[in-house]
C-alpha cells in the first residue's frame, strides 16, 4: 500500500498548474501525489485512494455548469472521500466545485461574462484553521464565475468588495475553500496571459494562507 499522503487534484484542460504544484510541494515535508482528472481521468486517484488523507483541489478555465464527463466523475468519486473527513482546500474552481457538490449555485459574476483578475484585496472571518484570526490581505485572482449561494452546510469565512463569497468552510467537515489562487506563482501569471510585473513577495500572502492548511494536514 501506498503511503500515506496529499493528493493534488489539477482539474487543468489546456495548461497543467506544474509550477504551482512544484513550488508547493517544496515548500512541505508531506508527501504528495498529482492528478489531471480533465485530460488523464481519475484512475491516477481510485488507485491510491486508501492512501490519501488530504486534498488540494487547483483551479481550472473548465465551469463546474459544463457537466462534461469527468466532472461527474470526479465529484461521485470524491464526495464520499470528503465524507471521510479528509482535509481539503480548493481554490477558484476547487472552491466552486466544492460548494457545487454540497447544493450552491455558481454563475457568472458580471452580464458580459467578463473575467476579474489581478490582485484583490480579502477579508477573512476568524476560523480554527488560522488560529481563530481575522485578517486582510491582497491575493491573486482569475475567474469569470462565483459562488452566488452558499451551501447550507457551509459557512462564509472570507469576502472582498468584488465577491460576497470569497472562501467557504464546511461547518462539521474539515473542507475549505477560496475564490482565489493563493498557490500562483509569476509563471502561473504568464500562463494566464496576465500582464501583470508584480515581485515574488506579492504571493506571500497567499503562501501563507496554504501553510496554515498543511500545518493543519501535518497535525492531523
């Protein structure tokens, strides 16, 4: 058997998030795993699933209202695996994923469908997962779609003046998520054909934000 580890699960269609999964891992002691569910399917994940005992969920240029084939997959493969209480932290898409496979809505933010991106400042809401804080800071952001209702079994624990509902937390489940991308890195900008000449130190923030959740993985 595998051991025990966190899987990352880049739900990428065009372009593989490589280097943020690299600089991520770099940054951890934990062991990891790496799937692309979109373009290789989820056999890479049924195989070490007894191994698995946390997630990251990356964003995707893919709309959870798409429905194709290996959305329902994923999420039939993975809802059971949340109920596992597996920790798990999704960002843009994996945030809109999440809320979607516990009853939210997801739609476009704006009429013409235009995408919102560059660096926005959040509000967080005290939660365990960073010691019980409220905090602001800036933090990349790509999306043309939010999350318009939250879930029931959900909480809102981060807004912004742009999005009501910047970060959710499921209320008896370790399960978080953001609207944002705290794991870009510059190469993930130049990926996204996003102009923006911003310094290396411009993504601590969001760093920071995913290492509070792995030091919550490590304790767990």
């Amino acid at each position: 058997m595998a051991a025990a580890h966190l899987a990352i699960i880049d739900p990428a269609v065009r372009i593989p998030e490589l280097d943020c999964f690299n600089q991520l891992i770099l940054r951890t002691p934990i062991k990891t795993s790496y799937h692309l569910p979109a373009l290789f399917g989820i056999d890479t994940l049924v195989a070490l699933q007894e191994s698995i005992t946390a997630f990251i969920i990356f964003g995707s240029s893919s709309s959870v209202n798409d429905r194709f084939p290996w959305q329902s997959q994923l999420e039939t493969w993975l809802r059971p695996q949340l109920e596992l209480q597996k920790p798990t932290l999704g960002f843009c898409y994996g945030h809109q994923m999440l809320a979607y496979l516990f009853g939210g809505k997801v739609d476009f933010l704006y009429p013409d469908k235009h995408k919102l991106q560059g660096f926005r400042k959040v509000k967080f809401q005290s939660n365990p997962l960073w010691k019980n804080q409220e905090f602001e800071g800036e933090i990349y952001v790509s999306h043309r779609e939010v999350v318009l209702e939250c879930p029931k079994s959900m909480q809102i624990i981060a807004s912004s003046s742009d999005v009501a509902i910047d970060g959710l937390a499921h209320r008896t489940l370790p399960i978080w998520s953001l609207q944002a991308h705290p794991e870009s890195t510059p190469l993930f900008l130049k990926n996204m054909g996003d102009p923006h000449n911003v310094s290396p130190q411009a993504f601590d923030f969001g760093k920071q934000i995913i290492n509070d959740f792995l030091a919550h993985v490590q304790g767990s």
